[in-house]
C-alpha cells in the first residue's frame, strides 16, 4: 500500500471546518493510533475492566445507530463541546450513513452488528483518560429478496486511539482516531443529523453467481491453505473462539509504516504455510537480524511494485480492470460480471486517483455468489469486496493467481 500517513507534529492542531477537512483528519492521525496501540502496557493505577465495559458499552450502543438510524442518540456519546469531539461524532454520522446506502444498493439489510474491545493500553491525567484498543467488529446481513435468506457475516478489526472525559458522572469520548475502513467512501456523506432518505437510491443489478463450493485445486499454488492462513492472521478472525486477532510474528507488521496490506497478500501467496509459491530475488521476505522478524523486499510490501511483478512475472493474470460498474456489468465475455471468474486465493488491487493503493485476498463468496476478501489495515475478514470503496476516483484490477 502506498504511504498513507504523514508524522507531523502540527497534524493534532489544525482546525477544520468542513467534512472533507475532518476526512483528512483522521486520516492524518492513523499514524498517531497505529503507534499508540502497538504497546500493551496498561497502567496499574487504571480498572482497565471497567474501562473496557464502558467503550464497549459506547461503541455497541454506536453499532446499534448502524440498523436503526438514529443519528441523533450518538450525540450523547461525545464531547461537542469541543472540536475534536464534534469532528468525531461528524465521521459516525457519515459512517452510518454511507452503509445505510451501500447497504440499500445491494437490497441487503443488516440484521445485528456488535462490537467488542481488546484493550492494549491506557493513560490518564488530570482532564481525560487515553486508551489504546482494537474493536473486533461482527457484521451479520441478509438479502432481503431472497424467499428464506441465508444468514451472511463477516468480521472487521479496527485499531483507536481513543479519549474519554467524565461529564456529569458518565464517561463520553472526547477524540476518537481509528483506521477507518469506510474512509475512501464518506466524501459524499455530510455530518447532518438528518433524516436518511434511502428513497433515491438506485439500485444495483448484480446478478446471483452460483458458485461451487466442492474444492479441488490442484497445482503448486494451494489455494485451500493460502485460505486457512488469511483467515488465521487476518485479524478479525470472528469464527474462531481461540483466535487473538494477531498477526503472524515472524513477519514484520508495517500498519505504522504506510500499510500492511501487501505485506499480508504476499505471506497469503507466499508462506510454507500458505500457498507456497516460492520467492526468488524480485519477491521475498529475508530475516532482519536487527528487528528479529522478516521483512520484505519492494515487491514483496509495496503495493504498486506487487502489482506490477505479478502481473509481469507470470504469477498473475489479469482479468479485468476497471470501475465497480465496468466489473459488475454484463458483457459476451463475463455474462454475469467479471466476479464469476475470481478463484479462492486470487486478488483484488484498489487504485484510488490512479496510484495503487491496497491489495485483499479473494478468501469466499456470500450467499448470493458476492466476493468476499481478506486483508490487513484496516483488518477485513470475509467482507464484501467493495465496501469501504466508494469514491468516484476508485478503480480495481481483478488478478488471477495462475500458479
């Protein structure tokens, strides 16, 4: 992935008054959260139990807004007294409503999404309390035009940095920064409270893709076991009750250093214990006697050079390339869009203003045969391919692994 986060000591303190400057915001300030939260000292003056029950209470009571749509109850989870505070209930606002209508295009209806905490770190001084956590997001959804709809769910895992103040006796969040995985499509969503009018929403025609589940790969790239890892080390593993949302430590984790996501593709492609496509001297990742793990070579954690080496070194095929609606649409060659020629353990680039920008693994499909992908920062587990896409400037390349 390209570097998406600039250090700058002057980010915290610039004033923004308008949603595109609070987008940039967060933005500016995922580096400040991936730091924060990489520690797991917690302060033995702090009940870091109790601390953990009340952001978990908020930020389930915050999913909760995600099906009902009242904008207005999140208000008396924040600080808007103070920019920082406003500027973080701005960004739920948009939030809900960009799934609000991601999830009105595809006439999907979400029927329960809840959150819980891994709490990492914790800080207090006079004025608030400071934590740094992980929120493990479950998403559970439906078609609505299906006869006996099929139960869908997938897992999200955020990293925050996040403030509390205590006013009149309740803790509220006073800032609250977090690698968004919605934040390249709230550009077209305001902080209003308003009422979401879903009336003018044009739906999508995305035909069912039946696909079929009964695996048999066969060749040096295994598919089955490049699956099993990505779900493993995606970090929002939901469907195991043992996992710790970790990534695997014999890799380098490069979230505080422009993204992960390629680094993770290509352990996916790459790992023994994953696909087991060998390295060679373009592609590979070598032990770093210095900080005791492996880190990678360019082509192996940079998301353009990624790119450009499958696609030129044979590993990869390209399938099509193009927008959500140029890879959806029916045409001679793909009938039902270009997503019915995805394998498991193939991948999906996403090319934001026309630089390479992030990179997921094809890990299933849901109940109407939409793709669903892995990948790391932000931490998706089995989520629709294309949510949290949204702007006009995205396109995609759909990449088979021809190993």
């Amino acid at each position: 992935m390209k570097k998406l986060l600039k250090y700058t000591s002057c980010t915290l303190v610039i004033l923004f008054f308008t949603s595109f400057l609070v987008s940039k915001t967060y933005k500016a300030n995922l580096s400040f959260a991936n730091s924060f939260f990489s520690s797991n000292v917690l302060s033995k003056e702090i009940d870091k139990e109790e601390l953990k029950e009340v952001i978990e209470t908020i930020y389930n009571e915050r999913c909760k807004v995600f099906i009902n749509s009242d904008l207005e109850s999140l208000t008396k989870f924040y600080d808007t007294s103070k920019n920082h505070g406003k500027w973080s209930l701005d960004q739920e606002v948009r939030r809900v409503k960009y799934l609000k209508t991601w999830a009105c295009q595809r006439d999907i209806e979400f029927t329960n999404i809840n959150s819980k905490v891994i709490l990492k770190r914790a800080s207090s001084n006079k004025s608030n309390i400071r934590l740094g956590l992980k929120e493990i997001y479950t998403f559970e959804y439906i078609y609505k035009n299906e006869e006996n709809p099929t139960k869908n769910k997938f897992g999200i895992g955020v990293d925050h940095t996040v403030s509390l103040i205590n006013q009149n006796n309740e803790w509220i969040i006073s800032n609250d920064w977090y690698t968004d995985c919605f934040h390249d499509a709230l550009k077209a969503y305001s902080g209003e409270m308003k009422k979401i009018d879903l009336s003018k929403v044009e739906k999508l025609e995305i035909p069912k893709i039946e696909k079929d589940m009964n695996f048999n790969y066969n060749g040096k790239y295994n598919r089955i076991k490049a699956i099993e890892y990505a779900n493993k080390y995606s970090g929002a593993f939901i469907d195991d009750d043992n996992t710790d949302y970790k990534y695997n430590k014999k890799y380098k984790n490069y979230a505080g250093l422009g993204g992960d996501c390629t680094n993770f593709a290509s352990q996916v492609l790459g790992d023994k214990d994953a696909g087991g496509i060998p390295a060679d001297y373009t592609w590979f990742p070598h032990s770093s006697k210095k900080e005791g793990v492996l880190v990678g070579s360019k082509a192996w954690v940079n998301a353009d050079a990624f790119k450009n080496y499958i696609l030129y070194s044979g590993k990869g095929q390209l399938i099509k390339k193009g927008t959500f609606k140029e890879l959806s649409s029916s045409t001679d060659k793909h009938p039902n869009g270009a997503f019915e020629k995805l394998e498991l353990g193939d991948l999906i680039c996403y090319v934001k203003g026309g630089k390479t920008d992030h990179f997921a693994v094809v890990t299933g499909w849901d109940s109407r045969g939409y793709p669903l992908i892995n990948s790391h920062t932000t931490d998706r587990y089995n989520v629709p391919w294309d949510l949290g896409w949204g702007d006009k400037d995205i396109s995609f390349y759909f990449i088979h692994i021809r190993k």
